[in-house]
C-alpha cells in the first residue's frame, strides 16, 4: 500500500469547471506538497501546508490533519492547467513521499 | 533568485561514455537531492546531501556517482549506465532535510544508447 494515494489518477473537465483533486495519505507528516509537472517537464511547487488552506491565484489547497486528507482545487480551469498534479508528503522522519500523481487534460 | 537550474536540459550517451549532470541553487539552501523519474511514475529519491554531506543513498547503483563540491551545487556523475537508466533526473534543494522552501529543477533528461 502507498503511503499517498491521490485521486482521480485521470480527470477531463472542460474549461471554466471547478477541478478537485483528493490526496489521502497513512503517515504522520511534518508537511504536504502540491506539485505540478507538465509533459516530459520539471516539477513546480505549487503549495506547502502544515495546516489549514492556502490560496494562490485560482488554485486553493486544504489540509485536515485529523483526517490525513488534502484537496487541490482549480476554479475557472483552463487549458494551461492541463498537467499531472502529484501530492506529496515528508514524514516526521523528513522522508519524501509522492503520491502516484493525477493526469489533468482541461478541453478548451 | 528562487531556482534551482539543472544543465544540461537533454543527454543523449553511449554505454560507455562519461558524463555529469550539473545542478545550481543560491537561494541559501543547504539540503539538495537528485530524484530519477521514469514515464508516468513518480520521482524516486537517489540521494540526499545535508550541509555537503551525503546523508541518504537509496541503494543507487554505483555507475551514479554524486558530488557536492560547495553548498550551491549539487553533480551528479555517470559511468557505464544502461539503457534503463534512461529517465527524467531532477534535482531538488531545501532549506534543510525538514523541507522548508522544496524547490524542484526543472530536470534532466537522459538517454542512454
């Protein structure tokens, strides 16, 4: 079993839809990461929670340490969303861990 | 400057060539990584510097040898590699192995021929 699990794996939405991408994951952290990574590219750091929800233009990111669960939410998506969003968590031993990632196409 | 730059962008090598991966950072950071990224899969942690000292080698095949010269940049040198090698390698910097300000390179990517 991962560590981090993340879903949906694929997600089509049109654009101007309001995207959702879950992240659960089984061990105690110190933090989370929401990364983004385009085709054949490098990976861009989108957010890091301890707790609580951040905001970042049209990207919200939310974190229940109770419930070791985070969602990523685009409003307003667009095609240049179109990438894989990968969650990913160090532990309290500052270990790295990546969810399996979640494919975005956004359909103009 | 808020980067981590990876050079080359894209290696092609022989079997038996030599060749290094070169990764830069001046943002301070003082814990650096290389992650080998196969089509579809998530980064795998290679190694792990702190404070220029390698703190965590994943069980890397020897033919992947890392370099801290100073605390700005991070080689990774490569021996003898197979064509399985072949991957996305991304560097990464902290600023330090608690994760504070993870800043990823925008990769490597290796053939092997």
């Amino acid at each position: 079993k991962n560590e981090v699990e993340q879903s949906p794996q694929n997600l089509t939405a049109q654009e101007g839809e309001f995207i959702t991408i879950n992240c659960s994951y089984s061990v105690g952290i110190s933090a989370l990461h929401w990364l983004q990574q385009h085709p054949g590219g490098g990976i861009v750091s989108l957010f890091m929670l301890s707790s609580g929800k951040k905001k970042h233009g049209r990207l919200i990111a939310t974190i229940n340490i109770q419930e070791k669960h985070s969602s990523l939410h685009i409003t307003a998506s667009h095609p240049r969303d179109s990438a894989v969003y990968i969650c990913a968590v160090m532990n309290t031993g500052n270990q790295f861990y990546f969810g399996t990632g979640t494919s975005l196409t956004v359909i103009p | 400057d808020t980067e981590v730059t990876q050079t080359p962008k894209h290696l092609v090598m022989g079997m038996t060539n030599k060749k290094s991966l070169k990764c830069e950072q001046h943002m301070g950071h003082r814990a650096m990584y290389w992650y080998k990224q196969k089509a579809k899969k998530p980064p795998e942690l290679m190694f792990v510097y702190s404070y220029e000292k390698l703190s965590i080698n994943e069980s890397v095949p020897s033919r992947f040898s890392p370099e801290c010269p100073n605390s700005s940049l991070l080689n990774l040198h490569l021996h003898a590699l197979q064509p399985e090698d072949s991957a996305l390698y991304l560097c990464a910097s902290s600023q330090s192995t608690g994760g504070l300000g993870y800043t990823f390179g925008s990769g490597t990517r290796l053939t092997v021929v």
